[in-house]
C-alpha cells in the first residue's frame, strides 16, 4: 500500500537525490500525508469536499505543488485544491500569520499547511495558533517538528526523508496511519 505513489520516487522513505525537481518530491509526499491522515468528520462535510492544501511560500513551489495534485486527481473521491498563501517579507525573514487576521483564517481553514522554505522560519506563536485544531502541519524547514511541527522533510544524504512529532499529531486530533508513522524519524526534540 505505501510502497506504491511516489511515482517515480521509489518507497516513501527513500526518495532521490534533491533535484531541481527537489519541490514535486515534496509534493508527493503532501499527498502521501493527505492519504494516510483521517480528519475528524467536522472538517470533511460532504462526500465531494476538497482536500485544502495551502502552501506558505513562493508562487513557484505552489504551482509546483498545484502540478502534481492536478496530476494524481483525487484521494477517497476528495478533490484536493492547492492555495498560495504568499509569505511576507524576504527569504530570511520569518513567517508569522498570527498578525494577519486573514492569513489565519486561511491556515485554519485548511487541511495540511506546507510551510516551504521559501517562507523563512516559521515562527512557534504560528505552530501554536495552529495546535490543538485539525490541521496537519508540514515543512522542509531546519528543527520543524521539534518547533512543534508535525511532519518535516528533511534531507538526509541525497535523500528526502521525514520526521515526526507524535506528540503534536496527538494534540491536532489527526489520526497519521501508523504505518507512516513507523517509516518516520521521531525528532528526539519533538514533544512526546
């Protein structure tokens, strides 16, 4: 079941070298952890409601992103719709919505938020503002989970692999199959 879907990426836990194509790697993993997370019914209310993807970063790694979702189609007969949310400032600069009573919304209103690393760090008042509600938090940002991020892609030789942090999925309410959950690095910084 899960060795399947990376199309062209091989098993979950070992995907290529980063690549120019390094942001639809990531893509397929977003849609991987879109699969094999349950929400509580509350946040899917029909039987045709989309799957709410939003990306926090450039233009580019949502489109990117946008790509592979149109690409793969639907998960469970959800329609998955991507949305930009554009990060404020410059690279360096870190990503906080909680001033931003709209951007809010839209990460709240969402299922799986990807804080992509063009959006700078992501400060803890956005992760707390975000913990405790049904969204499943993602980044290829450094210390993620053990920020209080759910899942991170991170490097790892010339791979893309993910962490994550247990204790924050607990708290969302989410339920990450365990079987995700066993091919994951546990952040030993994640809360437990």
């Amino acid at each position: 079941m899960l060795a399947c879907l990376l199309s062209g990426t091989g098993a979950w836990a070992q995907a290529p070298a980063p690549t120019p194509g390094e942001v639809e790697v990531e893509a397929a993993y977003l849609l991987n952890f879109l699969r094999y997370t349950e929400w509580p019914p509350a946040a899917l209310p029909g039987p045709a409601a989309p799957y709410v993807l939003t990306v926090v970063g450039s233009e580019q790694a949502a489109d990117s992103v946008r790509a592979v979702a149109a690409a793969a189609g639907s998960i469970g007969g959800h329609p998955i719709e991507v949305r930009w949310l554009q990060a404020r400032g410059s690279r360096a600069a870190p990503f906080d919505s909680t001033q931003d009573a709209e951007a809010r919304t839209r990460l709240r209103g969402s299922h799986l938020v990807f804080f992509h690393r063009s959006a700078g760090r992501v400060l803890p008042q956005v992760l707390d503002d975000l913990s405790g509600t049904p969204v499943l938090t993602v980044s290829d940002t450094d210390d993620f989970t053990g920020q209080g991020g759910m899942l991170g892609l991170v490097r790892s030789d010339r791979r893309i692999v993910f962490q994550a942090n247990p204790g924050a999925i607990r708290h969302s309410g989410l339920l990450v199959s365990a079987k995700v959950l066993k091919l994951a690095r546990t952040d030993p910084r994640a809360s437990p």
